[in-house]
C-alpha cells in the first residue's frame, strides 16, 4: 500500500490490482463496484497491457476509523 499526500493535504492510500486478460471488463467493474460501496476505494488509474493483463490503482481517503481492506 502506498500513502501519499495530494497538494490539498488529503492523505490518500493506494492498493494497486492485477487483473489477468481472462477477467472480464464486466466482471472487474462488479468486483470494483463492491469495492468502491462497501470499502471506500474509488478508480484512480487503469493501465492495459499488449498481453490482455491490467492493473488498476484504486484510492481512498484515509481515516482514523478502521476500514475494510481489500477483498479481491
């Protein structure tokens, strides 16, 4: 995980994905949608490779209050 400071002072903590080419777009935008209302994460970035392969940088704010972590 990695924590970073945005020029507002919002901390921010980042939980990169890898999703295999056999995922499908449907199937990874559920599985995010879940994240995004049960967990806080919301889609920072997606980059796609030539091999079928992404990786997904989702964020969130952080909190003093624990939060669920990541349950892909």
């Amino acid at each position: 995980m990695i924590e970073t400071v945005d020029g507002e002072g919002t901390d921010w903590e980042y939980q990169p994905l890898r999703l295999p080419r056999e995922v499908s777009r449907r199937t990874a935008a559920t599985q995010l949608a879940v994240q995004a209302e049960f967990a806080g994460w919301e889609l920072s970035r997606v980059r796609m490779y030539r091999d079928g392969t992404r990786t997904v940088w989702l964020r969130r704010q952080r909190s003093p209050i624990a939060l669920p972590k990541l349950s892909l």
